[in-house]
C-alpha cells in the first residue's frame, strides 16, 4: 500500500490483521520485507497488528535522491502513524531503524506506547562513521564494486562468527548479498544518517518505555554502546542476545521474537491497566 505525506512523500507500508500495533522499521538500505521471514508471522502469532514500512531512500517509498535529514525520516513515520490512526503505537526498529525510533520518542512521545532498540546506539565510533562515509562517497562516485568482494564485506560486517565458520550458512548469506545488488542515492543519504553523532545527552529526555537489545558480536553497535544507550534513557531496559551479529534479528530470530513479544505484552498489560 501507498501513501502520500502532506509534504508530497510516497511511502510504502504493508499492514498485516488486526491486534496492538506495531511498527517495525528497518535498517539502513534494507526493505520492509526483511521483517517478512521472521518477525512479522511471529508477531502475528502473538496477537499484533504488525506494520511494516519501506524507508525513505528504498522503493517502492521515494527514493530521496536529493538527500533528506533524519528529521524528514522521523515525521515520515510520524505521519503513517496518523495516517492509519495507531496512536499510540509500539514501534521496533533495528540499527537505522533504531535511530529513526529514538529520535521519533524525542519528537513525538505522544504516538508511541512503548519502543524496542535492535542493534542501537546514542553515538557511532569513529570507524563506523568513517565507513559510513566510505561507502556512501563510493555509490556518489559510481564506482561498482565485485559483487562477491562486496557481498563479503557486508557479511563480515553483518554475521556472527558462527554464521561466518559455516560455510553452507555462510554461502546463503553470500548469494543473498550478492542478488541485493549496489545501492542508489537513497541508500547513499540513509548511510549519511546511519554515522551517529553524539546523542547521548538528549536521550535523558525520553519518557517513552524502551528495551534496548543489543546483539553479542554486532561490531556496528556492539553490547557496550547497547548498554550506555540504556543507560541514558530513564527506565530503559537492555538484554544482549548472544551469538549474532549486527543482523541478529535474522540469525537468531527465535530468541530475538521471544524477547520482543515478552517486552511488547509487558507494555501492552501496563497499558490496559492503566486504561481499565
């Protein structure tokens, strides 16, 4: 499905039963339907109405080509949630996805209920904004790297170690990296915002009930940084799932499902009694 923001921005979501919402969003250069495998059956089975949506930068949404700001990515899901009415909404998001969320219970605790933090941090390190920028002034260039040097990047950088010393496991994961293909000028903008600056300080602000999970080998936001994010946010809570990397949620989906539904009925049960 469609729609179109009162600023002129087309995004794609996808809306699955009925239940508690909840929003899922996704990291960066990566589609809703990532979530499709795992999160989304398991999530339903729970109970939730589950919304995913496609970022700015990733079609069939706009492709943002002449950049945006994480503040156009912020009232983007801000306005899907008024669109479908699901305020106030528990929302997920994952590394990008994280950010989006964190940046979203600053702006606007009003839409959300209760919000999970995969793969997160308040503040990138130097090597990981240096990549950031690494890759994004490449896709600027134009310049095409081999598909199988570049699907092999992404899986060091991604996969656990388990993951990466199977090579059957490992190979699936290559040939899906490989068939994703180089990335556009979205993606290039969504690498730009994904080089956190400091955001620590402002976190203490939020008042929206978070869980932070980090994943045990993520070398993008690793545990420590998972933690200091938890730290900051009043209330926050944090668990390290073990033995994954940055894309946990789908090298461990079974541990990653189970602790988002137990955090998301918690908030759900407090919200009712609250209501009631």
């Amino acid at each position: 499905m469609l729609m179109t923001t009162e600023n002129g921005i087309r995004l794609s979501y996808h809306d699955h039963g009925d239940g508690p919402p909840v929003l899922l969003l996704t990291g960066t250069g990566a589609p809703s339907s990532v979530w499709d495998l795992h999160q989304v059956p398991a999530l339903r089975a729970a109970g939730f109405r589950v919304i995913t949506m496609d970022n700015r930068g990733i079609p069939p949404s706009d492709d943002g080509a002449d950049g945006f700001t994480i503040d156009d990515l912020v009232a983007d899901v801000a306005a899907l949630i008024d669109h479908l009415g699901v305020a106030p909404c528990r929302v997920v998001g994952t590394s990008m996805g994280a950010y989006i969320a964190q940046e979203l219970a600053l702006a606007h605790p009003e839409l959300l209920d209760a919000v999970v933090l995969m793969a997160a941090c308040g503040r990138s390190s130097l090597v990981q904004r240096v990549l950031a920028e690494g890759e994004a002034e490449l896709i600027e260039r134009g310049t095409e790297l081999p598909p199988g040097y570049l699907a092999a990047v992404r899986a060091m950088h991604n996969l656990g170690p388990a993951t990466l010393a199977d090579d059957d496991l490992a190979g699936d994961w290559l040939d899906l990296f490989a068939a994703s293909g180089t990335w556009g000028p979205g993606v290039r903008a969504q690498l730009l915002l994904s080089a956190l600056s400091d955001r620590i300080e402002a976190y203490r602000a939020i008042t929206v009930p978070c869980h932070v999970v980090s994943f045990e080998h993520d070398l993008v936001a690793p545990p420590a940084a998972g933690q200091e994010l938890a730290t900051a946010i009043p209330g926050a809570t944090h668990r390290t799932i073990p033995g994954c990397g940055h894309f946990g949620y789908l090298e461990n989906p079974e541990a990653v499902n189970r602790e988002l539904i137990r955090f998301l009925r918690v908030e759900s049960s407090a919200r009712l009694e609250e209501t009631g």
